[in-house]
C-alpha cells in the first residue's frame, strides 16, 4: 500500500513539472513578441479630473488607453502589445489634454516583456515597485520656498555656471553654487512668492562678465516635487536633461553619450567624463559593423573640449570608407560603455546627396488596372517589405519583400487589379522594425493608420472639369476668405445638411434665420473670389471613428496628400473623402470661386510617430548644432525643407493636389520655418502647371537652425518673387497687438499709427523713407488683413479693447477697419464672418474649442445685415475699378499720394485714371478719431460718395460741391471726382444770350 502511494506521489510530481517545463516556453514566447505594461496611479482625491492614459510605443503614434481596474493603490490599466518594445511612452491626462505631469514620460524596464509601474499624481518619477502613498501629500507652498540644488559636471569646470530659477508665471532670479559634496557643486537658496504656484523653474546656465546669459544646458525645466515641509531637493547632471530626486538615480559610469555620424565617413563622438588624450588616438577606439572593424583613417580631438591634465570629452573619427549606413554601426572606446552611431549631419552633406538623392515623379503606389508598382525611398534601410491587409483595423497582414535599388529606392510590382488595396510599409533600421504609411499614399484608411492603393479616375464626381476654373489675371485681383469646413456648417439654423462636412461646401439653396442666404450662396453673394479652406489633408488631432463632436483646426498633419477623413461622410471609405472634397471644389468652382488650400509642411503632429522618421529617422526633421530637434513651430519638429528629398516631397505634394484635385493657391503655414529656395522652387513648379495658382503664407522670422538670410522670412519677401506674406503691420496697426487684447490700433483709438497704416495701404512696397514694410517687394506680396483664425476676431478686439463703447460705436470701429482692408493695395483677406462681426466669445486660441465657440453663428449675420451690405459694396468697388488693384510698385508710387490731414486722419488720392480705372481721381479717407474732421480735397468742384459709414459700393450716395470733405467719427469715405462745378458759369451765358437775344429783339421794334 505505502509503495503503491510512494510511486503514486512521484508520478504526480514528473506529471506536474512535465506540465511546468511544457508552460515555461511558453512565457518566454509572450517575452519575445508581445509587450504588457501594468500602470497603477493613486489619483489625487482633491481633484475630480477623469484621468485616462496616452500611451505610445517610442517612434510610433499614440492611443488613449482607460484605467479600467482598481486595486488598494487606486485605478490601473493593463495595455498588451502584439509586438516587443523596449521604450514605451506614456502621458496621464484628460480629454481635453490637461496633463498630471508637464513632461513626456518613458517605460524603459521590462522583465521578460513585462513592465509594472505606479505613479504618484504631481510626481514626474516612475517608481517600479509601489511607493507609500500615506506619505504622498499635495504639497502647498508658502511665500517662500527653500531649494536645494546638487549640480554635476563630468568635464569638472563650473566656472561661471549658475542658475536661473522662477516660481511658474512669475520673475525669476539667479543664484549662484556656494558648497560643494561628494557629489558635485550646491546651491541653497529661498525662492520667493511660490504661493499659490504648483511648479518652480530652472535653467542652468553659463554667465561671463559681459554675458549673464553666455550659454544655457537645455530648455526650461520645472521641479514639480516636494517634500513635505514644501522644500525641494533635485540632482542636475551635466547633458541629461531630467531633474532627478535621488542621486541614486543617476548612472555616473563611464560610457559613450553620443555618436553621431556627421559626414558619410565621420563620426563624431562624446563621452560622459574626461578621457586621458593618447599619443596614438586610434588605440583605444574601434567602429564596427556587424561585428567586423572597419578602417580608421584618423582620430582628431575637439580641440575645444581639451581640459587640464590633458584630457577631452569630445573626439572625431574619420573612417577609410564610405559608411554603411543601412547597417549598426557600433562605437567602442576602451573603458567606456559602447554606443551605436546615429544620423547627425550626414544628411547635410554633399556627398550624402550625390548617393541617395531621388528625381523620380514614382515614388508611392503607382496604379494601373493591369499591376501597381510601390516605391520608397529609404537609404537607411537594411530591408524593406510591403504590407497588404484585408481591413482597415487588421493586425497581421501579407508580407512582401521589396528590392533595393540605385538611390536608395525599394520597390515592388504587384501583377493584378490592386485598386482598394489596405498597404503599409515595414522598414528595418538597425535591429528595429518600423511600420509606416507611405508618405505618397493618395488616400487612406479611417484614422489615417494605413494608405489604400486608389484608382483616381474613379474618384471623379459625375461633373469633373480639372482644366477650367474662374478667371484670375493678376494676384492682386483676389480677395481670400478664410473658411474652416466645419464653422461654415454646423449651425442649427445653416439650412445645410452635410454639417461639417466637405459636401456642406456645396450644398446651394440654403437659407438660415429670416430667410437668410447662408454657405455657399453666401460666400458667393458677398463677391470673393477665393475661398481658402484651413487644412483639409489628414490629421491626427480627431478620432474618424468616433461619432463624438469634435473640432480642430487641422494643424497637426498625419498624411500630407490624403483629405481628411472626418470631413467625408464615410471616413472608413477610403475613396468617399477624395471624391466629396473634389465635389466640394467643382461646385465652388461652378460659383466662380477659386479655392486655396492650407499646407503645413513646416512640421507634423510628432516627429517620432510620423511616417516620415519611422521610414527615414532623423532626415526630414531640422536639428539645431546641439543635434536636438528645433522648435520654431512651437510643436518640437521643424520640418528641413532644406534638405533635398524634404523639398522634393513638398514641391510632389503641392503639384499633386493642384493636378489632381484642381487647387488654385497655397496658404503655407509658418513660412518663415522653410528655406528661401524650397518656396521659390515651388512657385517654379506651380507656373509649369498653371501661373494664376497664388501662393501666401506667414513669413514670421522664427528660431529655427536656419540662417536668416535663407529663411522664407518677410526680411527675405524680395528674394521670392509673386510669393506673398501676411501683413501683420498693418493688422496690428488697424486694431492693436495680437498678443495684448487691451492695446489698440487706429480704428480703436491709438494715436500715431498712421503710417504703419500707410504702409499696408500701398501693398507693403517701398513707397518713402518712412512708408514701407519689407523692402523691395510688388504688391502681389502683401496680404491685407486684421482678422484670420488666429487671435481674437476683430468684434472680440475691439470689445476688450473698448469695454464702453456701444455695439453702434463697435460697428462704427468693425466697418472701418473692413473698408481699410478692401481698399488698400495688396491682396485683400478677411475671415470668414467678419463680415457680420463674428465672435468666439474672446476665445483667441480656439483651435480645439468647441463647435459652439467656432461656428459661423447665422443669427448674427441676420442681426447685421447692415455690416454684411458694407463689406458686400466695398468688395463690389474694389472687384470693379481696377485703381485699388495696382500690379507694380511703380504703378501705386505714380497714382496713390497721401494728402495732408489732420492727426489720427489718413487721406490719399488715386490719380490719372490709376491702372485704366475709369474713374479720374478718386479720394480714400479714414477718420480714426472719436470725433469729426475735416480734410481738404486735391480740387474743387463736384464729388461723388460711394463710401461713407452707413453705405458703401459703386453707386452715387450723395455729391457735393467744394474742396472740403468732414468725415464724422470712424468712418471711412471713398469718392470721385466729377469735375469743376461751371454752374455760375453756365448761368451767365444763359443770363447774356437771353440780354442779347432781349436787345435785338427791342431795337427792331423801335
């Protein structure tokens, strides 16, 4: 019996650890290709926000993930990837992107593909095992706050180093090291008036006796954690950006920083801490690939970087041959910890073009009913394959291995029908694999995660005219109306049907609140000419999947040459979104209005997850000396438009979207982010395709890693001939600052803004010594405006700005400002319901405000309908007499001569039948004052008003005869002159032929 149960029992236990042997690969397969992150977060109790997760893998696009359990710590998530990640980022935040920490956090330790970590609200840190949440508490800090300040420098020189430190919102100071520990320099110091601030600011920086501000270690950087008592403690070390809490959290061991590969046989290497420099320098150095050295020629040190005791952080390493650069490329230093190269300034180089530059018109999917063949271009590749799936939200999908070619193109042919085909790319860099759209894909799946092969011909609507739209023979002619496709619709009472949608742009017929026309007969009636759409390609800031309003104003880009899919009807029906938007244009077409589309290659919605970085890391982004990313878009990535295959992709798209969806303009985002050359190379694109096609843009000088004679700057307007830049002088000179609400301008109430009015009205040329805005350039190269979608509408302006005035004395101030706009030189923009005083409610940022706050309100064109016939009559006069649309400098400096006036008065003339107009002398006048002047006019005899503060078009509203001219309070006149009043003239000869005529008579009778 007992042998029995002894045999028994050894049984059970081969059976269960067979079983346990059995399940062990079985958890090490998940390890290999799946990543699960567990992510606890004890939520603050004195805050309702609903906290949910944004989490990406690094380089990849993100996904709102919710905390769906809850244990003793509070709520957590847990998140399965079907792939192995080694870097995963995450953000804790709301709908509405309220963040519970400033910064972009990343998960970067994993245990078998296992990461578990818990997070402290208000804390940046990341704790892998679970923290004591009693001692958490929110601290409030007082008046003054004590911090203390270790700083560690590997190159071992603090000279001048100091700090810069500011509670959030407020000044700062700065504060010098005054000790010393174990483990660098230390600061103590008090910060005054932290109450009621959450978060402290500071730099670290370099300050010499004629430069507080020599050099600075990064960007702002905020210490958001305390202690208990309200002090700080933080850990700073030289080139590592994080604000650490415990030294402990700092790895100081010798290793390579960076290696960067900066020409196609250089890299240029730094090291944490100081390297002795030896007699033969390639002795301790090696680079190699796939385990093999390659040849050095020389090792060069920065002579800039030798320190005492001579040693060096900084090296250089010229190899023999022409880097592999579809292979890892491995650094080793002996003594440090070895480092793979990354791309840094090789594509800059000459020689990096002359191998990989790509001419070809084919990149993407080419289609054709019989085969499609699929091109990319990815240099750095060391294996390329395309992917087809069967729907849209697939996971797996068939893989096709693609052919390297000469240039660093990969290609493949698929022989067959693949119209409607799902596609991807998956590209190899170094040991990763990527997947991306292609950055050619003509249209794409809901959400824009996958490009779909298309057969264009079938995305034509039933009328489809691609060679005709309407007349257009000078830029000068145009007058933009800048129109988001959701605004124009999504009012109740719009009458049009397709709300937020591109077939809401042509729906005709619609009336809104008493019978109203409103869309596109509205538009159509006020007299424009073009219509500019804000952006209309797919971007990444709405869920297509989602029935959930939603707004954006479009400028984060996802796929640059696909429509975006929430303004289709049918987002997950990849060809609904191409053929709606070509209806949208044929039928504003049809109403003889052209269309202008918004582009904003200056940047993406990520750099990391673009489509663009996964195929190519580190090409299509600028990055300053630093080798970080430039941030003159404010969004972290500037696109480099300088380098060859960037500017080729801008100048394929915009000639992509001109032929095949007819576009007759280009509004380009934050131009000044793009080189000089890139610009003109599109305008040279655009004339082989069609010479009235009117390119714009916003031509700020912004902090960027370009030069600024290369930038596409308003300073450099002269060098890009018929390329023209918003006039942001004469828009802050008509109503006051975009950045201040309280300051005014002209129309408002400032005094001496005259001639940075006077400077926008002569279409920004160089007119005199004290009227002139750019320099050398036509008037085809201003833009006249004072309201778009950015900032505060000119109604909101003028309500912050005069907070007493009357809603008369507002309208007064509104069509003053729209008759300055329409009859200056230039190229005349208005934004779409400024014509019947559009509010967002002071909202001067509404890009992802609600439909509520952005929408074209009906009711109030109904209500001013008396502002919306002004702004009709001046478009009427400008569209007919051709002396407001003078097409030279030389022309507006012969006819356009300011009269004398009195203060915050500008009057001028247009003489000699200016550019063939038939009216001889015309008069334009605007009083800025809260009273009435008096100006006096260039002749005397008969007038003609067609303009003054009630009415204004063509016709005749009253005449009168003289040399004087009063202009009541804000108002704005145009008249001409009909010539000297002969009526006392006449009446004399009457007088005497009728004397004569008397005394012939009389003397026969006698």
């Amino acid at each position: 019996m007992k042998k029995k149960n002894f045999a028994g029992i050894i049984m059970a236990v081969i059976f269960i650890l067979s079983n346990l042997i059995f399940l062990l690969p079985l958890r090490q397969t998940f390890a290999q290709s799946k990543t699960k992150l567990i992510i606890h977060y004890a939520k603050d109790p004195n805050t309702d926000k609903d906290w949910n997760l944004w989490i990406w893998p690094f380089g990849q696009e993100g996904k709102k993930y919710e905390f769906t359990k809850t244990d003793d710590f509070g709520p957590y998530a847990v998140i399965e990837f079907q792939e192995k990640y080694d870097k995963v980022g995450f953000i804790v935040r709301t709908d509405n992107w309220d963040k519970d920490v400033a910064e972009d956090r990343f998960i970067e330790k994993f245990n078998n593909g296992i990461a578990e970590i818990w997070l402290l609200p208000g804390d940046p840190q990341i704790y892998y095992s679970k923290p004591n949440t009693t001692a958490f508490r929110k601290t409030t800090l007082g008046e003054k706050t004590k911090v203390t300040v270790h700083y560690y420098r590997y190159d071992g020189n603090y000279t001048g180093w100091n700090l810069w430190v500011w509670p959030f919102g407020k000044q700062g100071s700065g504060y010098k090291f005054t000790s010393e520990d174990k483990f660098g320099k230390v600061a103590t110091f008090y910060v005054e008036g932290t109450e009621g601030v959450d978060k402290i600011g500071i730099i670290t920086r370099r300050s010499t006796d004629d430069n507080q501000w020599a050099e600075k270690e990064f960007g702002d950087r905020f210490i958001t954690k305390f202690n208990q008592d309200g002090s700080a403690e933080i850990w700073l070390a030289q080139g590592d950006e994080r604000i650490h809490y415990s030294p402990s959290e700092i790895d100081l061991s010798p290793k390579l920083v960076s290696a960067t590969i900066d020409d196609i046989n250089i890299i240029n290497v730094e090291t944490n801490i100081p390297f002795t420099i030896k007699n033969d320098k390639k002795e301790d150095v090696s680079v190699k690939v796939d385990g093999k050295s390659l040849d050095i020629l020389s090792v060069e040190i920065d002579k800039n970087s030798i320190m005492q005791n001579n040693t060096s952080r900084k090296l250089s390493i010229k190899l023999k041959d022409k880097l592999p650069l579809d292979k890892v490329i491995t650094v080793e230093k002996t003594g440090f910890l070895k480092i793979n190269a990354t791309y840094g300034r090789v594509f800059n180089s000459s020689e990096f073009d002359k191998l990989y530059f790509y001419d070809g018109s084919d990149l993407g999917a080419n289609y054709t009913q019989s085969s499609t063949s699929f091109k990319l271009w990815a240099p750095t590749a060391s294996d390329v394959k395309l992917v087809f799936y069967e729907k849209w939200d697939d996971k797996q999908g068939k893989e096709f291995s693609m052919q390297k070619q000469d240039k660093g193109i990969w290609s493949y042919t698929f022989n067959g029908d693949a119209n409607g085909f799902i596609y991807t790319y998956k590209v190899r860099i170094g040991n990763n694999w990527n997947e991306a759209v292609d950055p050619y894909a003509k249209t794409v799946t809901a959400n824009g995660d996958k490009g779909v092969v298309i057969d264009l011909s079938a995305t034509n609507p039933d009328k489809w005219e691609p060679n005709k739209k309407p007349t257009l023979k000078n830029a000068v002619d145009a007058i933009i109306y800048e129109l988001h496709v959701r605004d124009l619709s999504m009012h109740p009472q719009s009458g049009i049907t397709n709300k937020g949608k591109f077939l809401g742009l042509s729906e005709t017929g619609t009336k809104g609140p008493n019978g109203t026309l409103t869309g596109l007969d509205h538009i159509k009636d006020l007299g424009v000419t073009h219509v500019q759409l804000l952006p209309i390609f797919d971007y990444a800031s709405v869920d297509e999947t989602s029935n959930k309003p939603q707004f954006n104003w479009g400028y984060d880009p996802k796929n640059y040459n696909a429509p975006e899919g929430s303004y289709s009807t049918n987002p997950f029906d990849p060809i609904a979104r191409v053929k709606e938007l070509k209806t949208a244009i044929q039928t504003l077409h049809d109403n003889d209005l052209r269309v202008i589309m918004d582009v904003v290659y200056n940047h993406m919605f990520s750099a990391d997850a673009s489509n663009f970085n996964k195929i190519v890391p580190g090409y299509f982004f600028r990055t300053g000396a630093d080798g970080k990313l430039t941030n003159g878009s404010g969004c972290g990535n500037d696109t480099a438009s300088e380098r060859k295959m960037m500017r080729k992709f801008i100048i394929d798209s915009v000639t992509y979207w001109a032929k095949e969806y007819n576009i007759d303009g280009f509004r380009f985002d934050l131009m000044g982010l793009h080189d000089i050359e890139t610009m003109n190379e599109v305008r040279k694109a655009l004339d082989k395709i069609d010479t009235s096609i009117i390119i714009i843009g916003e031509g700020w000088n912004l902090n960027t890693a370009l030069s600024l004679e290369e930038k596409a700057c308003q300073k450099n307007a002269y060098k890009m001939p018929r390329i023209a830049h918003f006039n942001d002088t004469i828009r802050d000179a008509i109503k006051g600052s975009v950045f201040d609400h309280a300051d005014p301008g002209f129309v408002n109430g400032k005094e001496y803004t005259e001639f940075k009015v006077k400077s926008g009205i002569v279409g920004g040329i160089e007119y005199s010594g004290q009227i002139y805005t750019w320099g050398r350039i036509e008037p085809d190269q201003s833009v006249v405006y004072c309201e778009a979608h950015d900032n505060n509408t000119l109604y909101d302006k003028l309500k912050f700005t005069n907070p007493d005035a009357s809603e008369e004395q507002i309208k007064a101030m509104h069509k003053l400002a729209g008759a300055i706009v329409l009859t200056s030189q230039g190229i005349p923009f208005i934004h779409a319901g400024q014509e019947f005083m559009r509010t967002k409610q002071g909202n001067d940022n509404s890009y992802n405000a609600s439909d509520e706050i952005n929408m074209l309100d009906w009711m109030r064109k109904a209500e001013n309908m008396d502002v919306v016939e002004y702004y009709k009559g001046l478009i009427k006069l400008r569209k007919e007499h051709t002396a407001f649309r003078m097409t030279t400098s030389e022309m507006i400096k012969s006819h356009l001569k300011f009269l004398e006036t009195p203060k915050n008065v500008i009057a001028y003339t247009l003489g000699d039948n200016a550019n063939g107009d038939s009216w001889k002398t015309i008069v334009v006048a605007f009083n800025g004052n809260d009273s009435k002047a008096s100006i006096k006019l260039p002749y005397s005899g008969k007038w003609a008003v067609v303009v003054n503060g009630e009415k204004s078009g063509t016709d005749v509203i009253e005449t009168f005869n003289g040399s004087n001219l009063t202009l009541p309070a804000k108002t704005a006149y145009v008249l001409y002159y009909k010539g000297k009043d002969n009526t006392v003239l006449y009446s004399a000869i009457i007088i005497g032929l009728i004397t004569g005529v008397a005394a012939v008579y009389f003397s026969k009778r006698k």
